[in-house]
C-alpha cells in the first residue's frame, strides 16, 4: 500500500500543496549554474505547455514506453552517445539538446533567459555532463582529482 502520491516514481508532477510543477532534480550537479541551466530549460518548457494549452494546441502524445525508454537511455548514456528525440528516433545528444532550446526559445527570449541557458548547454555539450566530468577527473587525479572537483578546488569544477 502506498501511503501517500509521494512514495510514487515520477519525473514531473503537479505539487499537491503549492500551484508549481515539481521536477525530479539530477543528483551530480557540481556548480550553481548546471541548476541554472535545468531550471530555465523546465521554466521554459512550462511556459511553452502553457501558451500551446492557451492557444487550443493538442498536447503532443507520447507512449508511456517511450518515455521509459528514453528515460533509461539517457541515463545509461548521457551526451555521449545519442538520445532518443520526440518522435522515438536515436539522433545525437546535441542534435536533441538544440532541437529542446529551439522549441523552447520564445519562452527563454520572454524571461530574459536565452543567452544563458543557451550558453549553458554549449557548455554542457563541450565539457560534459557532471557526472562524465567526475569520472574523467577520477580517472586522471585517482581520488585527490575527484574530491578536488566536487569541492570546487579547481577551475575544472
């Protein structure tokens, strides 16, 4: 049994106390602005939801399985490898990551977010994702490297 919708698996939800959507957070962030970066990505894409529903667009429709999978692929790979886009087609991670800025863009323009989370993803594309970053730093410092990197010792971090 469960006692409450909180124990539930989920990647984004309506908040049952505050009028937010809550968004499954990723867990190796290693500097402020990769938050920066998700957060205006999910702002952007809300206001983007928002002005479809106002305008009467259909939602787009997605297979549950789909997602799933997409989902566990991303993970399993991150930006190295592709990403399973919309329409369940394997393109390259930066293919998909600009195709999200583009479909997000009049909303990032309308919050005065573009340059940045654009910046960001640039970013993320070139150096990685925090957790390649981790792994690259253990593999060439051992255990100092990584600690260093976490704790924001180095201009890698």
């Amino acid at each position: 049994m469960i006692a409450d919708r909180g124990q539930l698996y989920w990647q984004a939800r309506l908040s049952d106390r505050f009028p937010t959507v809550e968004v499954r957070c990723l867990d190796v962030q290693l500097r402020a602005d990769d938050a920066v970066m998700l957060a205006g990505l999910v702002r952007a894409l809300v206001a983007v939801a928002l002005a479809e529903e106002k305008a009467g667009a259909a939602p787009v429709r997605c297979r549950p399985e789909l997602l799933q999978a997409a989902n566990w692929h991303a993970a399993r790979h991150g930006l190295n490898s592709t990403l399973v886009d919309p329409d369940g087609r394997c393109r390259s991670s930066g293919d998909v990551l600009y195709s999200l800025l583009a479909h997000v863009a009049p909303a990032l323009a309308e919050s005065g977010d573009e340059r940045e989370v654009s910046s960001l993803v640039h970013r993320l594309l070139q150096e990685g994702t925090p957790a390649d970053r981790q792994r690259r730093a253990l593999r060439e410092g051992g255990m100092p490297a990584l600690r260093s990197l976490i704790v924001g010792d180095s201009p890698a971090g």
